[in-house]
C-alpha cells in the first residue's frame, strides 16, 4: 500500500492567516472570536464569532484571475486563501506562479469540504421584494418573477462545489476531484477520500481540506432556531466557548479554512519535501440517532475512531494527542465523550486532548483547521492548550491542560461529527514512528 505524507498546509481562520501564525497564537492560547463586524448582529441573541483577519482577496489570486473574484462567495475566498498558502507552504510552483508548473497536473487531485453557502441579503433584496404578498414569501411570485431580479451568474456564486473548482482552475489540477458536502465532518471527509486516492495509485498529490463562513445574518439565524449557540455570554466572547465544560452554553459559530498538500512518500522525498507527518490511518461512520441530536452512546463517533486506528495499525496506548470536535453544546460534548471513552478505553486519561474551538469557534466545514492543529502537534512535539475546559462535568476524563505541553507526539487523532450524523477521525504519525 502507497503511504502517504502532509507536505503542506494552508489556514485561514480567527488567529491569524497562514500555518506560523495560527500555529504562533494557538499555542499561544490567543481568542479569536468577538462581537461579530461583518454586520450588525443587535438583533440577533447570539452575536458572537470567530472571525477571520481582514483580508484582500486579489492578494491570493493571479493577476489574470481577478475578474472571476467577482462571482466568489466568501466561502470561497477562504479556500482560496487556504490554497495559496498550502501550495506556497510545500513549495510547489503551480500554473498560478509559473507558466511552466512543475507539478503534474494530470496526477493532483482536489477534494474540499464545503456547506451550504449563505446568500448576501442584499442581493436577495429586488427579489424577495417582487415575491412579497403582505408579510408571507409567495412562491409562485418568486419563481416566475423574483428570480429573475437575480443576476444572471447569481447561482455560481452559492454553489458548494465552486471552492473545488477556483482552486483547480487557479492551480490547473486535472487529478480526481470531488466536493463533500456533510456539515462539520466535511474537511475530514475529504481528507479521507483524498488519502484513498493516493493510496490507491490514483493520484500522487492532492489538496484536501475544507472551508465555511457561517458569519452570516442567515447561517446565524438557522443555529439560533436550532437553539445551538450560546446566547448568554455576548459580554464575555473569550470564555464563551467552553467546549466538555460544566459552565458550557453553547456553540459559537466561525469562520476559515483548512487545507493539506497530502503526497505519496517517495514522491515527497525524491523532490525533497518537507514532511509534517504521515496520514496513516482514516475511519468514518454514520449516526443514525437523531438529525440534530448525536447518539449519547457515542457509538458511531466510536467506530469511525476505531476504524482510523485499525487503519494506521495503531494502538489506543500508542496516540499521543487527540484533536476532539468539541464545539461547547453540553449534550453534544456529553456523546462525543463516551464514544472517546468507548474507542480509547482506560487510555483516555492518559492521552493529552487539545479542543482547540475555544480559540476560534466551530468553523464547520473548514475544520481542516483541526486536522492541521494534529498535524502540527506531532510536527513540533507541542499540544495546545484547552483554554476554556476549567471543570468537567462528573464522570469525566479527559487529559485537558489550561497550558501548552511539550512531549514527543507520535501518533495525534483528529476526530469531528456534523449535524446529520457524520462522522469520521484521521491519524497522524511521525514519520519515523512507522
């Protein structure tokens, strides 16, 4: 079997813009979620998130690309950011740096996470008014006469696949390319299936991750109807995600990407890549308890674990650090940590957790930004802090520290679920651990 090795890494999230400064701040045990700027959020109950550094998106694209920047929604933009800087990261001169790239394009897959893409109110604004009828929506009204107030190219703009595809044309890749669209386990998932092409001989490289803008007054109003943010702690955004704390009351949404050069082994050394560490394992599972509820057994969280670890033919006594979801939602936390008692047994409160939400919010499909943070923990021998995790709740075990913790790390997992039942975990290995 193909191994396979991460080369490269690219994050934008609320700490900072590329892998030193994210790296740099999270150890650091930096907060990046605030009241939210992107709008005005007074009416909303919860108006906290984790927002991205400003940016200029024209600084991420060629020259000859800028026009097309026009039609990329903000999720977009973050994967785009992300791109740039996994390629730059691993040194790899693609068609956006060179006229003649020195990757082989025909053999570099793509595979992103992606969610549903929030449309800006003010483009819905002509539309919504043609289709009013008092104070409800008529549907008839908006199919025959508001969807045409909608510029022509409107739809591209909102379409999950659309990261895929800039990246791809940007970067010319004409490997396997696919778009996973599963809430918080996108990143994960793609990741996975990004893997199995390489191991499989399908590719040599690929760019797999994931990004999502939920800082939208439409995403924000969804995980407020859904009663899954925290609305009590606007005045205090740096304890506000408590992610397995007793004090926890909820989530706070956010915002980035994250995406990984992943590359088969000798195709890294004979070009003299840098090697973070090596994917070696990749488990995923589905829960079938509840569509907005996980299973409090943890059962399927449990199994997409043990299949990671199965995977990497690593042992629970073997791993090193575990990169939990952890999003701050008590009944959430309360499943994900018995499925991580029932896949780790009595290792669990040996093993170091790092739940690194509190720093940045759940970024949902951009939790590339997670794996990362487990890639880099075995990379650098540091785990970062849990800074919000002051007192579990009774019966609990996790191995969490308020400080950062400098040992060698090994083996690292990183674990998500999503609302609708996905779940899946990645295992990181040093390389010479193999």
């Amino acid at each position: 079997m193909r191994r396979v090795v991460v080369t490269g890494i690219g994050i934008i999230c609320p700490i900072g813009i590329g892998v030193e400064e994210f790296w740099k701040n999270l150890l650091a045990g930096a907060v990046g979620i605030r009241r939210i700027t992107q709008f005005d959020p007074s009416g909303f109950p919860a108006q906290l998130a984790g927002e991205v550094p400003p940016y200029r998106i024209s600084d991420y694209v060629p020259k000859s690309y800028r026009k097309a920047t026009k039609v990329m929604a903000r999720d977009i933009e973050l994967a785009m950011v992300a791109a740039d800087g996994a390629f730059r990261d691993a040194r790899l001169l693609t068609r956006a740096y060179a006229e003649k790239p020195e990757i082989d394009g025909m053999r570099f897959g793509c595979n992103i996470g992606a969610a549903l893409i929030s449309a800006e109110l003010n483009e819905l604004t002509a539309a919504m008014a043609v289709a009013r009828d008092g104070d409800r929506l008529d549907l008839r009204k908006w199919g025959q006469e508001g969807m045409n107030q909608l510029t022509p190219l409107w739809l591209l703009k909102y379409l999950p696949n659309m990261l895929a595809c800039h990246v791809t044309i940007v970067h010319e890749l004409k490997g396997p390319s696919n778009t996973i669209t599963c809430a918080d386990a996108s990143s994960h998932l793609a990741i996975g299936e990004a893997f199995r092409t390489i191991q499989r001989g399908d590719a040599d490289m690929a760019i797999c991750g994931g990004a999502e803008s939920r800082i939208n007054p439409m995403g924000i109003i969804r995980q407020c109807l859904l009663k899954r943010l925290n609305e009590r702690d606007n005045d205090r955004p740096a304890d506000a995600c408590r992610p397995f704390d007793v004090d926890a009351a909820g989530m706070v949404v956010g915002e980035g990407g994250g995406l990984l050069i992943l590359e088969e082994m000798d195709h890294a050394r004979a070009r003299g890549a840098r090697i973070y560490a090596e994917l070696a394992g990749f488990g995923a599972g589905q829960d079938t308890y509840r569509l907005t509820e996980p299973d409090p057994t943890g059962r399927s969280y449990a199994r997409a674990i043990t299949a990671a670890l199965a995977d990497a033919g690593t042992a629970t006594q073997d791993v090193d650090c575990i990169v939990p979801h952890g999003i701050g939602i008590p009944s959430h936390d309360r499943a994900e940590l018995e499925g991580l008692k029932r896949a780790f047994g009595e290792a669990l409160p040996k093993i170091p957790a790092a739940p690194i939400k509190a720093q940045i919010g759940n970024l949902a499909a951009g939790c590339g930004v997670d794996a990362a943070a487990a890639v880099l923990s075995v990379h650098t021998g540091r785990i970062p802090p849990a800074i919000n995790t002051r007192r579990q709740p009774d019966g609990a075990v996790l191995n969490v520290s308020a400080q950062l913790r400098e040992k060698r790390v090994r083996v690292a997992v990183s674990t998500v679920y999503s609302l609708g039942g996905q779940n899946a975990a990645l295992v990181f290995r040093a390389v010479d651990a193999g």
